[in-house]
C-alpha cells in the first residue's frame, strides 16, 4: 500500500514537473495581424512593429524600446527567431534560452 501511494506521488510530480518545463514564453507581434513567421523578428522591429511577451498562463507584456534593448544585450537570439502575430501563437517558437556563459562551463 505505501509503495503504491509512493509511486502515485512521484508520478505526479514528473507529471506537474515536466508539464511546467513543457510552457514558455512566446514573443509575438501585436501591430500587424497576419505574421506567420516569413521574417525575423529584428526585421519587424526595424519596421516600427510593435512586439509583447506572452506567458502560458495568459499574461500579455508590451515591450517597451528600453526593454528590447536591454534584453538585446542580455539574450540577442530572443529577437533572431521568426515572428508571429497573436493569431498563430501555437506556432510562434518560445524565446531561446539565456546563453550560457563561459564561467560556468
């Protein structure tokens, strides 16, 4: 019986664990309606397009140009994938990662 309740917790937890990693933050376009990712985002941005964060949980973050500068220096490959506006979210790509730097390698 406790085996069995141990194996139910662990189970959900990989579940709760792996589900959250699964969920990410997604940059999307919300000047221009039908993106479907024929450019990069830096492009969109030296047009004047205007782009938010959007968290899975349904939270919506205009950038601001101070913002996207600041996280250009930070993480410049948040803005080399391609853009989406909001209508095609599910296929936008999440925002890359922050790059490792070579201290902790």
């Amino acid at each position: 019986m406790r085996r069995t309740v141990f194996l139910a917790i662990l189970t959900m937890a990989l579940v709760v664990f792996l589900g959250a990693g699964a969920m990410a933050d997604k940059l999307l376009c919300v000047s221009h309606e039908h993106l479907k990712g024929e450019t990069s985002v830096n492009k969109c941005m030296d047009q004047g397009m205007e782009f938010a964060i959007v968290e899975p949980n349904g939270f919506v973050r205009i950038l601001s140009s101070r913002e996207i500068e600041l996280t250009k220096k930070i993480n410049p490959k948040a803005f080399e994938t391609s853009a989406f506006s909001l209508q095609y979210y599910r296929l936008a790509p999440d925002v890359p990662p922050l790059p490792v730097s070579p201290e902790v390698q």
